[in-house]
C-alpha cells in the first residue's frame, strides 16, 4: 500500500509531506503487525516522490516485510538552522518517528525494529542522524553517501556531473572550524564520541560503485576508519556511477542486511 501524507511539522514550521509504503494489501501476503520501518531519505536535487517511483520500494517492503517513510530533503542536507525554521535533523530524526506511529499504529516503535538509510546526501544525513539519535535506529543504509561532507562541499571541481556548489559549506555546515569538531555533523566524530564514551555504533551497509566521482573516495575512507575502530559494516564496491541505476541494482543487499532472508 502506498501513500501520500501531509502533517503539521514543528521542527519545520510548516505543513510538510512525506510519503509511506506499508506491507499490506498489495497482491502479496501481507506481514505481520507491527511493522519494522526504514526511514529513506533522499539525495541532494532529488525529492521522496522521484525516489519513490523510481526504485522498487514498493516490491522490497512487500518482499521483506518493513514500512518504508520517504520525506523531502529540500537539498538542506539534514542540518538544523532554527534560526531560519528549517530543523530537517530533528524533523527527521525525532518528529517524523513520533508523527508517522501515531498516524500508524501499524508501526513497530521499537528500536531493534526501526532503520534508516539513504542515498547520496540522503546517505550522509542517514549517517549523522542514525549515530546521532541511536536510541531510535538500530541500523543504518547507505547508497554511495556523501559521508564526508566537508570534501564534497569544499573539495570537488564543479564540473563534476552531480556537484554540489561549495557555497553551501558554509551556509549548512558552519565551515571547517565547526563541522571538524561536531559529532551531529561530522561522522567521523561522532563515532569516535560514542566510543570514547562508552557506547556502542550500529551495524552500517554501504555500497559505492567505483566510478562515482563524487563520493567514491570518501566511501573507501569511511570504512577503512570503521575498519579500525572495529565497527560492524558492510562496503560493497564494483562497477557503477553515482546514479540509480547503481542504487536499483544493489537495492535488495540493504534489504537483505536491514531484515534478513525475504518472506517469498
């Protein structure tokens, strides 16, 4: 089952949409209530409705069982700026959970049963925002994700298809100064916070295809750091380009990781 939903956000200020797909009354055997959920947050110049027509979310929440939430971006990368109404980190990270359950009970509220993922910069707002709020997710999804995103924002030549203008480093991140110390900003930061603290990291999948451009070197960093700090992860590379046709292809290995073997 799919549909569209608008909600008052606080965070946001505003009316907002987000977009929902249920394991039930599909032509499949519907799943067993309550439903795991993985909330899917889409890249920089793409919104939830293009995501979600154009990858199979609809066959993959069927196939496995799990809800699936896709809000907007707005290419605001998932930072707060509460000066300008536009909190997309805690609208996503704590509003989203908390207005979806109620509006659908059929939601699990567990954690153990609650994900998040995303692509591209929707790949490194999962990121942040799963080891930020790791009371609410108890893994995390990325597809080629700008996990670094200081080298996205201030180190690719802008003629590089899918750039993102080096501007925005600034306006969204707070500069260097700021977002090399932050653990709500920075990933690599915050896992080493939640180490040194005593906490423990979530499990990650990621996938990048070796031709992506943008974030193939950062890919390779980010799970080399994982490497040495001993966090459970999964990296799949091989061929492919910072696109959904690559996205499509390795779609069903999140699945598979996030829930396990397929009901049918």
């Amino acid at each position: 089952m799919y549909l569209k939903a608008t909600a008052k956000s606080k965070a946001l200020m505003r009316a907002v949409d987000f977009h929902v797909i249920l394991p039930y009354h599909d032509g499949y055997p519907d799943a067993n209530r309550p439903y795991p959920t993985l909330y899917f947050l889409p890249g920089f110049s793409g919104n939830a409705e293009e995501i979600v027509f154009a990858l199979p979310l609809r066959q993959m929440a069927a196939k496995y069982g799990l809800a699936i939430v896709v809000p907007d971006g707005e290419n605001a990368f998932y930072t707060d700026h509460p000066e300008r109404a536009a909190c997309h980190g805690v609208y996503v990270g704590e509003e989203l959970p908390r207005i979806t359950r109620r509006l659908f009970p059929c939601l699990s509220s567990r954690r153990e049963d609650t994900f998040i993922g995303g692509i591209s910069m929707g790949g490194y707002g999962a990121a942040v925002l799963g080891l930020h709020y790791p009371h609410h997710f108890s893994k995390i999804a990325l597809f080629s994700p700008a996990i670094e995103a200081d080298r996205l924002l201030n180190g690719i030549d802008d003629s590089v298809p899918g750039a993102v203008p080096s501007s925005l480093f600034d306006s969204l991140l707070g500069g260097a100064e700021t977002y090399d110390h932050s653990p709500r900003l920075n990933p690599l930061v915050a896992v080493d916070e939640a180490l040194q603290s005593g906490g423990s990291v979530q499990p990650l999948w990621m996938c990048c295809g070796e031709n992506d451009m943008l974030v193939r070197d950062a890919c390779a960093d980010f799970s080399q750091f994982l490497t040495s700090r001993a966090i459970d992860h999964i990296f799949i590379r091989g061929r492919g380009e910072h696109d959904l046709i690559y996205w499509d292809a390795h779609l069903e290995e999140a699945f598979q990781f996030l829930m396990g073997t397929p009901r049918f």
